[in-house]
C-alpha cells in the first residue's frame, strides 16, 4: 500500500500528538487550548508546518511545550 506525503505527515503528527498527550506537564503548569485562524499560500503549507513543528520541542525539565496541534484547510 502507498501513501503520500501528505498522509504520512498526517500519520506521523497523529502520533506525536498521542505521545505528547501522554506526556505530563510540571506541577503548577496549566494546560491551555488555542486555536487560531490564519492565511496562508497554499504553497507555504510545507513553511507552516516546519514553523510549528520548530516550536513544538517539549522542555521535559519545565514541562512547558506544544503538546500537539491540527491544520485543518476550511472548505469554502
């Protein structure tokens, strides 16, 4: 079975959110969820998920970090 990149990026961020979700955050760390909207060329989406992905490496030491994310394309 072939898949694209495309799935496969998929696959592999469902993954890292599990794990991430497993993680346990330092205690008096406070967990929040925020969700925006942007825009973007759709030719810059390989641009975007770099950028978070760059900012999603979890301090284990202070507990803090990006414990996961999902971009989802509106449909119009």
């Amino acid at each position: 079975m072939k898949i694209t990149k495309r799935q496969l990026r998929k696959i592999i961020n469902e993954e890292k959110a599990k794990l991430s979700e497993r993680l346990e955050v330092a205690p008096g760390v406070s967990v929040f969820n925020i969700s925006m909207r942007i825009a973007v060329d759709p030719n810059a989406i390989d641009l975007l998920y770099k950028a978070i992905e760059d900012g999603m490496e979890f301090n284990e030491d202070d507990g803090e970090g990006i414990l996961s994310y999902d971009i989802k394309e509106e449909q119009e």
